[in-house]
C-alpha cells in the first residue's frame, strides 16, 4: 500500500449516457453519428496508443519534445508546491515529464472517467515519487465538475495547474471546446492550464496523420462496431464499411466517418439499422488551430495566454494559460 495514494474518489455521474443509448440515438439521426469518446474501451485505447507511435501521427512525439525542451520554463511559469490536476489523464507517460522539472510539487491530481484504468496507471506513479500526494479522481471531465480540496492545511494552500495534453479539445466543436477551457477554468480556483494543441497545417500531411498506411487507425474507427459487437451482441459486418477520414479545409479540421459500401441492415438491441450503400456514419471531428485562433478561444474562455511553445515546422503548441 502506497501511503502517498489517496483512495479513488468519485466527482461526477459516470452514466449520463450509455454506449447503447448513444448508439441506439445516433444511428436513428441523419446523418448517422456515434460520439468519440466511445472509443477508448479497452482495444481501443490499446489501438490509440499505437495510433500515437505511427510514423504518420506527429502529435504525441511533437508534444512530447515540446514538454522536454521547456519543462523548466513550464515549472517556472508554474511555481512552486502546485497541485497538478490533469483531465482524461491517459498513461501519464506525459506528467512525468512536469512532475520531475516542477519545484517541490505539492500533489497530482489525475481525473479519468475509468477507475479501474486509473487505479491501475497511478501505483507505478506513487512508487515513482512517493513525496508526491496522488489523489486520483474518477469523473466525466466534460462535465460540470468541482474539484475537492485536498486534506491537511499545507496541501490545501497549492495552487493549481491545470493540465490538458494530446489536442484532445480538438474533439469538441469549437462552442463547446470554448464551454470546456471554461468549466476547466473554474475548477482550477485562480490557477493556469498547460494545454497541447494541433495546429492548422498542409492538408496532405493532416490527412496522412488520419490515415496511416498501416490502416490502425481505420482499425480504432472500426473499433466502434467491434465494440457494439462485443458489448451489446449487434451483428455490424466490419468488412461492410470503409474508414473515411478526409481533411475539411474550410473548417479546419479532420472529419471522420465509417462509410457502409453497400445496402445493409444490422441488428442492435432488438431494433434494426438500415443502411444506404455509401451512408457515412459520423464518428468523430478534429479541430486544428491557428496560435492565434487558439489564444483567441482562450482569451473568450477567461484565460490570459501568457506562453505558448511551438516547433520549428510548426505542427503542435503548447500554451500556457493563466485565469483572469
Ligand atoms: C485523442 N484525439 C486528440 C485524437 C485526435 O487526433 O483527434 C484521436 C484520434 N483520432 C484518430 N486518430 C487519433
């Protein structure tokens, strides 16, 4: 037992919707959707992490390179005994890099909407800095959330810093990107927020990051169906639809689909889908910035942008943002 690790705490209601309801909802609108975020069940979040190696998708090693090089202006910016609070916190790969640059930091604070995934990744964390307070939260991050105050009198004076890696806000539309940086704002209390951003770039290159030669991401796509499959005994033939995922200039970002290649009907939860050769069913969208149209989200949002990191062929940012 580590005796820096807090127990899990649960902050918000894990089940505001079910797979099955968001299925059985999106396949009767037109067009067809699923959100994203049913994505990351156990293969797909093992199918994203391998998505993050592929020589096509720049984002995670820019970003990576990104914290490496500028972690001691981060820290800097960050001050001392800070409570870190990160959203979706993913394999904490990326915290580290923060966690060893930071002045004496107080705790971290990692929020995940899978506990069991959570509780897993944060015991290597503990062992690792075990002068480190580690109070894992299990909650819905887009969801209006109050982050508790830590216990005993020194911790409950850090400040925090909020951190939000990997472009994930790309995921939301930009109204409810622009709601989320709010809400992340008000539970940080009066502290910044450390977030990874992909930039607006050639469309060729953006296209290539979504469709990798290796076809894994059309595999974390199709995961959708296998995962209906799984879960809830439909009947999708993966090989009836194609993984679609061009680039809209015009709106600046990656839209992607599953495309039925011919007429067919499926079986979900007693009811049956029909689809039109050619249907898309909408799965997800990936929104790429300007710095500036960023900064100007931000600023909208009530942050005050006070740095911001890029590399030299500008593919990814890093900003930093301090609440107004
Ligand atoms: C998690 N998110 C930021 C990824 C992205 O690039 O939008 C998800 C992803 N979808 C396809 N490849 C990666």
């Amino acid at each position: 037992m580590d005796t820096n690790l807090a127990r899990l705490e649960i902050v918000t209601p894990l089940e505001a919707e079910s797979f099955a309801d968001c299925l059985l909802s999106g396949l009767r609108k037109t067009p067809k959707e699923i959100a994203c975020k049913y994505f990351y069940d156990e293969a797909g979040s093992r199918l994203f992490d391998a998505i993050c190696e592929l020589p096509e998708y720049y984002q995670t090693r820019t970003e990576v390179a990104l914290l490496r090089r500028h972690a001691l202006e981060i820290a800097a910016l960050m001050g001392p005994g800070i409570e870190i609070v990160e959203f979706g916190a993913g394999s904490l790969r990326k915290v580290r890099i923060l966690l060893d640059a930071a002045q004496k930091p107080r705790a971290y604070t990692p929020l995940d909407i899978s506990g069991d995934y959570l509780q897993g990744v944060v015991h290597a964390l503990a062992a690792d800095y075990p002068a480190l307070h580690l109070r894992p939260l299990v909650g819905d991050f887009t969801l209006p959330l109050e982050i508790p105050a830590l216990s005993g009198q020194e911790l409950n004076k850090s400040r925090r810093a909020g951190f939000f890696p990997g472009s994930t806000i790309g995921n939301f539309k930009p109204d409810a990107a622009m709601a989320l940086l709010r809400r992340m704002r008000a539970s940080l209390n009066g502290g910044g927020l450390l977030i990874g951003v992909d930039l607006v770039k050639d469309p060729l290159r953006l296209h290539a990051a979504y469709n990798d030669a290796a076809g894994v991401t059309a595999l974390f796509n199709k995961n959708l169906l296998a995962r209906a499959n799984r879960e809830l005994g439909a009947d999708f033939d993966l090989d009836g639809f194609a993984h679609y995922a061009p680039y809209n200039p015009a709106a600046h970002r990656i839209e992607m689909y599953l495309v039925s290649l011919r007429r067919q009907s499926v079986n979900l939860c007693g009811q049956r889908f029909d689809f039109a050769a050619g249907e898309p069913v909408h799965t997800e969208d990936s929104h790429k910035y300007t710095i500036e149209s960023f900064r100007e989200m931000a600023c909208r949002a009530g942050f005050n942008p006070r740095a911001v990191w890029t590399d030299e062929a500008r593919l990814f940012s890093v900003h930093w943002l301090e609440s107004r």
